[in-house]
C-alpha cells in the first residue's frame, strides 16, 4: 500500500464547476499536511497547508480527518487557470521527510 | 529573490558518463533534499541533508551520491549513469519543522542513453 494515495484523474471539468479531492495516507503518526500543484513539467509549488480546524483561502477548501487519515481539497468556481496535477503531500518523523502521492490532473474546460 | 536553482535544466548523456547536477538555494534553509519524478510513481525521495555535513538515504538513493559541504549547495552526483536513471530531477529546500513550505527548483529533465 503507498504511503500517500490520491485518485489519479484526470478530472475533467467546465468552467465554474465545483471539484473535490481526496486523499488518505498510511502512517497515523503524520504531522503536518499540505496541497501542491505543480504545472506540466515544471516544479511543485505550495498551495496551501491543511490544518485540523479545515481552512480555507478564497476558492479553495481544505479539510483534514486524522481518524480516518483523510485529506480534501475542494475548488469552487473553476477557472482554467486551475488546470494542474494537484499534489497530496504528508510529513512526518524525525527526518522532516516529504512524501508525495502520485497527484491528480485537473482539466477545466471552457 | 528566494530561490532554489538547479543546473542544468535539460541533459542527455550516455551509460556511464559521470555527471553532476547542481542545486543552490539563497534561503538559508538547513534542509534540503533531491527527488525524482517518474510517470505513475510520483515524487521519490533520493537523498536528504538537514544541515551541513549530515546527509542520510531517501526511498532510492541507489545509483546516486550527494554532498553537502556548505549550507546553500546540494549537489547531485551520478558516478555511473544508467538508461534507468532517465527522469525528471527535482532539488528542494525549506527550514526543519511540521509546518515548513518546501521551495522546489525548476527540475533537470536528464536522459541517460
């Protein structure tokens, strides 16, 4: 089982629409959790970090269920700007080690 | 303007040919760390350091070596290069802590023939 798993899409939605993103991790003893994006073939950057209480920064939602080791993303109002491969990223432990899922794409369509 | 920078963007050598890809980061940061990315496999964790002179293994460190003589460089070190090792490199850097962002550098697309 991988440590990090994520649906791989592709999600292919029209403009506007709402999308949401799951994932779940392996190891209870995770400590902090985060969304990447990364364009095609160019480097991950940080969306947002996903904290127990959820949070929130504009259109995008993140949730955190450490009971069921579960981690969302939701974007509402889709912009085709927002076409990427979204990553699910968990860390944890002494070695302050990042461990990616495979990513999901997302596709807006006009 | 904080950045990590990784040289060279794209490079295509043959088996065995030893080869270097550098990684700077003007951040200060004490961790860094270098990963590559293959289709279906996501990002993979070659090699970490979190400070000078301390360097350990990631998931597939095999094939590789690294460095870590001052804080701001991180190189990557291909003694050997196989067709196998044919994938998109990433270096990364950020500070120790649960809550730390991770700067990533734009990647070295290497293609081993």
């Amino acid at each position: 089982r991988k440590e990090v798993e994520q649906d791989p899409g592709p999600f292919n939605v029209p403009e506007g629409a709402t999308v949401a993103f799951n994932c779940t991790y392996s190891n209870s003893a995770s400590q902090s959790f985060f969304w990447y994006r990364q364009d095609c073939r160019k480097e991950p950057k940080l969306l947002m970090s996903v904290y127990s209480s959820g949070n929130e920064d504009g259109r995008f939602t993140a949730q955190l269920n450490r009971a069921s080791q579960y981690i969302s993303l939701l974007i509402r109002d889709s912009k085709l700007s927002d076409s990427a491969t979204y990553l699910c990223v968990v860390r944890g432990g002494a070695t302050n080690k990042l461990i990616f899922g495979t990513g999901t794409l997302l596709a807006v369509q006009p | 303007e904080a950045q990590v920078t990784q040289n060279p963007r794209y490079l295509i050598t043959v088996t065995g040919k030893k080869l270097t890809v550098t990684c700077s980061q003007n951040m200060n940061h004490e961790y860094m760390s270098w990963y590559r990315q293959d289709p279906g496999l996501g990002l993979r964790q070659i090699y970490y350091s979190m400070n000078v002179e301390v360097t350990d293994k990631g998931d597939v460190p095999e094939g590789y070596k690294v460095s870590r003589k001052e804080k701001r460089n991180f190189p990557l070190i291909l003694e050997s290069p196989s067709p196998n090792q044919t994938s998109l490199y990433f270096c990364a850097s950020s500070f120790v802590g649960r809550n730390t962002e991770a700067f990533f550098g734009q990647g070295t697309r290497l293609t081993v023939v």
